[in-house]
C-alpha cells in the first residue's frame, strides 16, 4: 500500500482512500491515519469481531465507488487496453483516453 501511495500520480498525498471490505482493518487504518494522515473508507466485513469503526456518512463516499468500477468495466471492451500491446506509456495512455472517448460517444 505504500508504495501504491508513494508512487501516484498526485503530488500530495490524498486525504481519503476508499477500499472493499478486503481492506478493512483496524491497523491499516490507524498506520494510514497516524504516519501520513489518510482517512480509510471501507465498510465493515460480515464477520468482523470488534466494534465498528465506521458509521454511515464516510460510507456514503463508499457508495459513489461503482462510477469508476463501470468505467473499467466498460474500458475492458476494447482489447488493446487488456492486453496493452505498446510498449511506451504514452501511447497506451492515449489509447485509454480514446476508449473514454468512444464510451463518452457512445453514452451521450
């Protein structure tokens, strides 16, 4: 996770990150807060033993998620993208800007 955060694209690092519920736990949550002051939003696990830690408001940033994960859905239509052909990053990068672009069209 570190090195995820480390290695953005952003020159600071974010305020919030959001996650499933595979990242729910109490230590990730107090190491993010504490060293680099990053709010973990995540609903709880189904089995979760401890009290929660999350009430609904921060969740609700939770919910807006599945903007992004259609986008990817929808960008796994083009098989360029999945299999990334090109070997630089620029030419990939206009390749997914192109896939926007016919999803943008598409939908509009």
């Amino acid at each position: 996770m570190d090195e995820t955060i480390d290695n953005g694209f952003l020159e600071d690092a974010p305020a919030r990150l959001i996650g499933d519920r595979a990242y729910d736990s109490d230590g990730l949550d107090e190491r993010l807060w504490r060293e680099r002051g990053i709010e973990m939003i995540s609903p709880h696990r189904n089995g979760r033993k401890r009290a929660p830690t999350q009430d609904g408001r921060p969740l609700r940033r939770y919910r807006r998620r599945w903007k992004i994960e259609r986008l990817f859905a929808w960008l796994q239509n083009y098989r360029r993208l999945i299999t990334r052909h090109e070997r630089h990053a620029e030419n990939f990068l206009g390749f997914v800007h192109l896939g926007c672009i016919c999803i943008l069209l598409r939908h509009f």
